[in-house]
C-alpha cells in the first residue's frame, strides 16, 4: 500500500512541503529532545519536507534524513543543502547507529502487518537505551484517503502491536490533537519506546 501514498507524495510534492512549513510548533520536537543527550545521532524516518531534520540540527544534533517520495527527497535536499536518503522503511538496513529515531507521521502510512516488519528493523537501528518516536492517527479503521493508506491506532492495538518486540519498552504514550472543523475527532496517538534489549 506504500506505493500509491509514494506516489501521491511524488505528485503532490510542492504542496506537502510548502504545507509543512504552516505548522511552526515544536511541542513534540522539544519533548523528544529531552529523551536525548546534546549531540545525539538520531534518524528523521520519513522526513518529508526536512522541516523536523533542521530544527533538530539547529539544536545540536547529528541528524540523518530518509524519505520514500523521491520528489520529497529531492525538495528536502535543496532546503537542507544535504542529501536526503531516498529509501522505504524496508529498506533500513543500520545496525547499533542512532540515539534516537523520529518516525512523526511516517510509518503510519505502512499497512498494520508491514509494521511488524519495519519495528525490527528500527529496533536494530537504535543503539541500546535509544529512543524511538512514533505516532499515528486515533482509531481502528484502516484504509485510503484518496491514495494516501493510514494505520490507524487506539492503545489496545498499539499494546497488542507492542507484544511482539519486547526489546521495547514504552515510557511514554498519550494522545494529542486539535479539533479540525470537517474532522472534529481528530487525534493522534503517541509513543516514545525505549530499546532495553
């Protein structure tokens, strides 16, 4: 399902990055940084418009950019001025490398059962006592709008998805969130984990 949402980030490119730069809050940002250490390596796993990377380089830390939307990566590297990996979550292949990783709105675009495969994958990534970030749109319907795919999450089927990495320990989880006008229950759920194993 990663493919179509790929491809509307490819075709809406433009627009996704000029509207990332409409949010100027760092709420999340600055609470993730206080789980890490000055300096820390993390990875911005689905980067987009390389927004969340500057703001964290900006505060000192060593930050490697990832993005699937080859035309997402390609904005995000001229905004940056450093390359962005074009690479699918699948694709992660680092091994004991980060601090930290920021997967904010990212991997929710990944159908619930390639979740299974890509948290290895992270988990791998993450040195020990690493932290990783994920969030998800609240509730339990998965499915497309338009060609966009999302998983879904409530705590139940978060904790249920947890069960399978006990390598994992969630030391933070809650839900945030603004009401929209066409979507007045929009949510998102939240979880830093941390890498115990």
């Amino acid at each position: 399902m990663i493919n179509t949402t790929i491809e509307y980030f490819n075709e809406k490119a433009e627009k996704c990055f000029n509207d990332a730069f409409t949010i100027t809050e760092h709420t999340n940002q600055d609470h993730f940084l206080g789980y890490l250490k000055p300096g820390a390596r993390i990875l911005d796993f689905g980067c987009g418009s390389g927004r969340d990377t500057a703001y964290f380089r900006e505060k000192g830390l060593t930050v490697d950019a990832a993005d699937g939307s080859s035309e997402m990566c390609r904005l995000a590297s001229e905004y940056l001025q450093t390359p962005v990996a074009c690479m699918e979550f699948n694709e992660l292949d680092a091994e004991d490398l980060y601090d930290g990783i920021w997967a904010s709105a990212s991997i929710m675009h990944l159908e619930y059962e390639k979740l299974k495969e890509v948290f290895p994958k992270m988990i791998r990534a993450l040195k020990k006592n690493g932290i990783l970030y994920v969030n998800f749109k609240y509730g339990d319907k998965d499915g497309f709008l338009g060609k966009r795919y999302y998983t879904y999450m409530t705590e139940e089927r978060f904790q249920d998805l947890l069960k399978d990495f006990p390598q994992l320990t969630a030391v933070e989880t809650g839900t945030f969130g603004n009401e929209h006008p066409d979507q007045p229950d929009f949510r998102w759920l939240y979880a830093y984990l941390r890498k115990t194993e």
